[in-house]
C-alpha cells in the first residue's frame, strides 16, 4: 500500500523518529478537500519533526 512518510533526521546508527505515517491512495487526490486536509498534516508533521530535530541536537553551550 503506497503510504507517506514523515521522520526526523537521524544520526548514524540510530533510528529516526516517525511523526506521522499515513495511507493514500492516488483516487483520494482527486477530492480537493482530502488534497487539503492532506497538506494540512504534512505541515503539522513537518512541524512536529523540525522540532523534534532541535530538542535531540541543541545548540552548542545549550543544556538538554
């Protein structure tokens, strides 16, 4: 089944962190507002993954 994927970035031997998976079928693009919700979740996810990104690799001097 074709599914979307979202994770964070990962260090070498490590395994990312999903945030958001999801199945879609090609036939649901065909509905603008499952199109809109779609991108809708990926921004969230995206979001969510960014922020994940910076809580496990602070900036130099910072304490976690």
């Amino acid at each position: 089944m074709p599914r979307i994927i979202v994770q964070t970035e990962a260090e070498p031997d490590t395994r990312p962190d999903v945030v958001h998976q999801e199945r879609v079928v090609a036939g649901c693009m065909e509905s603008e507002h499952f199109s809109t919700q779609l991108v809708e979740r990926l921004q969230w996810a995206l979001a969510d993954a960014e922020a994940a990104e910076r809580r496990a690799d602070p900036p130099a001097g910072a304490e976690r």
